[in-house]
C-alpha cells in the first residue's frame, strides 16, 4: 500500500494595489498555510509622482507647497520639515510665537491625522458605526483647522523662517471651544476603542511586534512607541518649542501597566496622543508671548537671502506617522536647491509589517496592515524607469549609484 | 461596557445628519438643469457651509493698481500666472492655482485679494470663470 500522494503545501496570494481592503496602494504577495500567512513579500513603487524631480526648477518658497502635496494628511509636516532644513542652512533665527504656532499646528494635525486612522481602524475590522463617530469628531478638527490656516487640507501656513497666519487674541475663545468639544469626546471614544468587547476580540495579540524587532527595523513613531521603545524627535531633540512645554513619551504601559506590541497597543498609543495633543495646544496657548511671527516679512527679500545660501541641512519633525527627514541642498549660485531628499515615516514602518503579518490570518492583513497608519504615497520614491521598462536594481548596483551621488554632492 | 456603541448609535436615530446636503435635498441627476431651475425660480438650493473668515477661494485681482512688478510670478508654485508685456498686466488661469495666496502676501501693491467663492469646478479650464484678468 502506498502512502497517499497528497502532502499539504503553501500557496501565494497576491494582495495587489489596488485592493478593496487596503487603503494604499501596495502589493503584498502572502505564502499562506490554509488561513495561516507563513510568509509576506512588500512590493512599492505604485505612486512615485516624481516630486524631488520637480522641485529643480523651483525656488524654497515654491516648494513649500509642493512639499505641502506629497501627502494629503501630513501637509503641514512636509513643508514645515523642508522650512527646518532651509532654515539650518540660511542660518534664520525663527522668531519665538513662530515656534509656539508651529506646535499648535503640527499638534492640531495630529489629532486630525490620529482620529482619521482611529476610524480607518474601525472600518478595518467591519465597525463602521464607530467610523462615523470618530470622523464627526474629525470634523470639528477640520473645522478648526480651516479656521485657523483658511483651508481645510491643504494648510498653506509654513513659511521658512516662521508661519503665515497669527491666531489673534479674538480667535482664541473658538480654538478653545474646539478643544473642549475634543476633551469631552475623546472619553467617549477611549470607552469605544479600549472597553469595547469587538476591539478587543480582533487586536488583542494581532500583529504583535516586539521591541527587538521595532528596534532592530527601527520602525518609528506610534508604531515603535506601542511596542515599548521610547522614540519621539519632539523629547529626543525638542525642537520648536517643545522645549518649554511639558511633554513625555507615549507607551502603552502608561495606561495598562504592560506592553504587548499588540495593535490594540498601537490604538492605545494614538488615542493617548491625541489626549497630549490637545494638552500641548492648551500649553502653548497659555505661554505663547507676543512678537512677530515670521524671521523676513518680506518675501522678495527672504527669497535673495536664500539665492545666496550654501551648504546643507537637516529638517526633523515628529510627523503623526513617525519621524520625517528632509535634506536639502543649495549650491549658492541657483535658487533652486541643488537636490532635495525626503524620508517619510512610513518607509521605515513597511518592514516592520513582516513580522507583524507572519503567524497571522488572513482576516488580520487590513488590521494589521492598517495599524501602522501607512502612507504609501509620501513613501514612494524610487521607480526606475528606462526605455519604458521598468527594472530593480540589486544591491551592487545601488551601491555604486549611492557612492556616484556622494561623489557628485561632494562638488 | 460590552457594546458601547449601542445607546450612541440609537441615540443618533432621533437626531438631526451631521451633513449639510447641498446643494438639494437629493442629488440632481442634471446639475446645470437643476441650477437652470434655481435661477428660474422653480427650485430650491440649501446653501453651503458658510467658508471662515480668512479663506482663500478665487483670486480677485485689481487691474488698476497692478504695477506688472512680476513678483508674483515669481512665488506661483504652480506657474498659473502669465505675464502679459502689452499692458504690463497679469493673467490668471485658475484651473492651475493651488489657492496658497502666496502671490497675495508678495504683492507690493495689494492688488491681489483672495475671496470665499469656491464653487469653480468647471468641465472647461479655459473658460470665462476660471480666467482672472
């Protein structure tokens, strides 16, 4: 009698860019055991709009808004991260409301940005009644913001050397109002989120990552924070001002005592954030002192300011993703930078996914693919083209491309 | 609680939609003929959300003051303004601004001005409302 010839095997799936259950556009092919995912590949490259390239032939204040449109939900990060870099390049001393603004601004987007995913979150896992909930919430930070900046999305409030807009004395009994409507419904959202039995019943022990491998991945942001590793550019490097104001890292230990890494973790942490959010707008409203609100008023002047700048720089910021880098370049002689690099949060959390997704179902991918809060569009940089064929590159080849560029930079 | 969710989203059923439904009731299967008919008078259009003060819609432009200093042109991130040397004058093609008023902020004359008009979707990019001159 021979042995039956039917032996169990793994069979790939692809989840492919444009896929109902991901809201980015990203290719995952999964090996899968049954219902069981034994091993993920992360293919990108499907929206590379060319950005770095466009902003060769524009000047500084022009590519604030470019920088604006690399992503929809961090549009404030990009340009203010960009201004950074520009800024420790021309040697521009911000003036000290500036500082204060920029931190409204960059916290106002984060409970936008947080609550957005919190929603995303909830339509991931089918409950979609909560969706609604946390963008009727979301709105009111619109709401907010368009008050503040005149848009909804795209905020146009950078500018290198400080910000456009001044929130007056006037403004602030409705900035307030719109905080206090924050605090009163994010304890209603904490219950949903954290007691609710079907939140609990789908990311309690899913998608765990430890904190050997978030360091060892170096995922950044809430992603690295819910797994119990204390990274955050606003403590580490207190940038702007949050320097003067009271701030600490978020892990999820503050809360249940423990880290697990667990995507219920990661809501823990991004719901912790936007309580600290709303407590750091409150701080600066109370110690923002009075003074200009932006280093050169008079753009024509700034612009022949930067004509003359050479060198390069650094811009970090703690974008609701992670941390963001911008470098930039200027040669001294064009307006337009001599290049221009950005690092989006989300590049650094796609590798973190593998061990994330591996041991898991399939029922689990969009949770767990969400629960980092990707962004595959501020990502998305590199797509070689030639000859209308699309080829990777392997490692020696990009090697030798990297060595090229460092020679080329090094003028 | 078990499900939290519960008495809010009952709750909810005796309350009014968050959503503003402009510009009808229910959406109109012809646009152009359901604002022939508000014109007309023979419907009736909810009306949107009132925009903030400070919000930057459609670019209104002071022809008068305009000095042709070029600056803006200058600032445009988006390369919607065109420069005309006859009259030492600009034209702006609104299919292309990105509304960032930054040519507002550049102007030494103030000629520039941003107002809360927003409804400018257009099938046609050169038409009479996308073009500021």
């Amino acid at each position: 009698m021979s042995k039956s010839s039917t032996t169990k095997s793994t069979y790939q799936i692809p989840i492919v860019p444009i896929h109902p259950a991901l809201k980015e556009p990203v290719f995952f092919e999964f090996e899968l055991d049954g219902e069981k995912i034994v091993d993920v590949d992360v293919k990108l490259g499907h929206v590379h709009r060319a950005i770095e390239w466009a902003s060769r032939k524009r000047n500084p204040v022009q590519i604030l808004y470019l920088a604006e449109r690399i992503c929809g939900i961090c549009s404030y990060c990009h340009p203010i991260a960009f201004s950074l870099a520009v800024e420790s390049t021309a040697d521009i001393q911000v003036p000290e409301r500036a500082e204060y603004l920029r931190v409204i601004h960059g916290e106002l987007e984060r409970i936008c940005s947080h609550i957005l995913w919190a929603g995303v979150a909830a339509h991931e896992i089918g409950f979609d009644t909560v969706l609604y909930l946390t963008w009727q919430i979301r709105e009111k930070a619109l709401d907010l913001t368009e008050y503040l900046t005149g848009n909804r999305v795209t905020k146009a409030i950078t500018m290198i050397g400080g910000v456009r807009r001044d929130i007056t004395q006037d403004m602030i009994p409705k900035v307030q109002e719109s905080l206090k409507y924050f605090k009163d419904n994010f304890e209603k959202l904490r219950g949903i989120f954290l007691d609710d039995k079907t939140f609990k019943m789908r990311s309690q022990n899913c998608g765990v990552l430890t904190k050997e491998n978030a360091l060892k991945l170096c995922a950044v942001g809430p992603t690295t924070r819910a797994s119990g590793v204390k990274k955050d550019v606003r403590v580490d490097t207190s940038y702007f001002a949050y320097g003067d104001l009271d701030i600490n890292y978020t892990t999820p230990d503050i809360l249940t005592g423990e880290v697990n890494g667990d995507v219920y973790d990661r809501i823990i942490v991004r719901l912790l954030e936007v309580k600290q959010s709303i407590d750091l707008i409150e701080q600066c409203l109370d110690k923002m002192p009075a003074g200009p609100i932006v280093a050169e008023p008079k753009i024509a002047k700034l612009l022949a300011q930067l004509k003359k700048a050479n060198g390069e720089g650094v811009g970090l910021h703690e974008a609701p993703r992670g941390e963001v880098i911008h470098y930039v370049k200027f040669d001294g002689v064009n307006e337009a930078p001599y290049t221009w690099k950005v690092r989006a949060p989300t590049y650094n959390n796609i590798l973190p996914w593998i061990p994330m997704l591996k041991g898991q179902q399939i029922a689990d991918i969009p949770i767990v693919a969400a629960s980092t809060d990707p962004c595959m569009s501020c990502t998305n940089r590199v797509a070689v083209i030639k000859n209308g064929n699309r080829y990777e590159l392997n490692k020696e080849e990009l090697h030798r491309l990297s060595v090229e560029k460092t020679r080329r930079l090094m003028l | 609680m078990k499900f939290s969710m519960l008495p809010k989203a009952f709750a909810q059923m005796f309350k009014k939609p968050w959503t503003n439904k402009f510009p009808a009731k229910y959406a109109p299967s012809n646009t152009t003929k359901f604002l022939e008919n508000v014109q007309a008078g023979k419907a009736k259009i909810i009306p949107p959300v009132e925009t903030p003060p400070g919000f930057r819609g459609k670019i209104q432009y002071d022809k008068e003051k305009c000095i042709g200093c070029q600056l803006c042109l200058k600032v445009c991130p988006s390369e919607a303004i065109e420069f005309k040397p006859e009259g030492k004058k600009i034209k702006i093609y609104l299919a292309r601004c990105t509304f960032c008023s930054q040519c507002n902020d550049i102007c030494p004359t103030n000629c520039l001005s941003m107002s809360n008009e927003f409804l400018l979707a257009d099938s046609n990019l050169y038409s009479k409302d996308l073009i500021v001159e």
